[in-house]
C-alpha cells in the first residue's frame, strides 16, 4: 500500500513541476477523440513545445494547492487533458481551438494564462490574440512608417534646397 502511496506523491510531485514551470494551462475534455486524433494533437504540441498530459483529476488537484493555477479545479470533472505552455503562452489555446473547429469532440473547458483564469469563451478570445511575435512586428511597423514617411519629407526638403541653391 505504502508503495502505491509512494507512486501517487511521485505523480502529484511531477505534475506541481510542470505547472510551477508553465506559463499558461488549458483543460480540455478529450472523450470521442480517436487514437490517431490524439496522436495527429500530440504531434502538433510536440512540435509547438507545449506538453499535452492525461493525469487523474484528484492527484491534479493535489499539486494545485497553494499555486496561480488553483482556480482550475472547479473544471476538473470527468476525462480531461492539460496543455502546459511554456513558451509564448497563447500558443496551447491557439492549437486546441484551432483543433477543436475539425475534431468537434475535443472540448475546450477552461485555463489560466499567466496566472489568470478564463472560462471556455475567454480560452476561445484569447486564442484569437496574435502571437507576441505578430504583434511586436504590428508595432515595429506602425512605429517605423512615421518615421519613414518624416525622413523622406526631410529628404524631399534636402532635395528641393539642394535643386534651388544650385
């Protein structure tokens, strides 16, 4: 019995890790999916550097205790799955939302992105966000054409100046 004990502390340990280490959660209830549905989501989150675990509600539960993500576990009810962004934390709502428009039996629950909860419709607004790398290009951009346009008037300035005094 002490064995099995030792086993779940182990789990519950591993999983306080992985959420101590995300930067955004989303749960989803994956019931219907078929086996290579899974594995076609896996490989996608695999390849995105996002974590996608199956792990027993209670045992969940237990390594929430005391963390930013604690607000998740009135969603921990029936089958779900955990997506663990560690990178850009929009990135496991944006794959499972996207997922979920071709696989209907993938169900967005809920998830807390940098250590905010939002419900089923938050996760669906906030995987509608570009990507931090969209948007600082976006704002590059906006910030870079006054510029530009004021440095070509400038020259224009130079140019008729330069046109007259010669």
């Amino acid at each position: 019995m002490s064995n099995n004990f030792d086993k779940k502390k182990l789990i519950v340990q591993e999983i306080k890790e992985k959420f101590e280490q995300a930067k955004s959660v989303v749960v989803v209830d994956y019931r219907g999916l078929k086996v290579e549905e899974a594995t076609e989501l896996r490989k996608i989150f695999r390849e995105a550097g996002v974590d996608y675990k199956i792990y027993k509600n209670n045992l969940v539960k237990l390594a929430l205790e005391g963390t930013d993500f604690e607000t998740i576990t009135k969603d921990l009810t029936g089958p779900n799955a955990i997506a663990f962004g560690f990178g850009d934390p929009v990135v496991p709502a944006k794959i499972l939302k996207d997922f979920a428009k071709d696989h209907k039996n993938l169900e967005l629950k809920s998830g807390v992105i940098e250590s905010t909860y939002y419900d089923v419709d938050g996760i669906k607004a906030i995987a509608d966000i570009p990507s931090r790398e969209v948007l600082i290009a976006k704002f590059l951009g906006s910030v870079k054409s006054p510029i530009s346009n004021f440095a070509y008037l400038l020259q224009n300035i130079i140019d008729k100046q330069e046109g007259q005094t010669a």
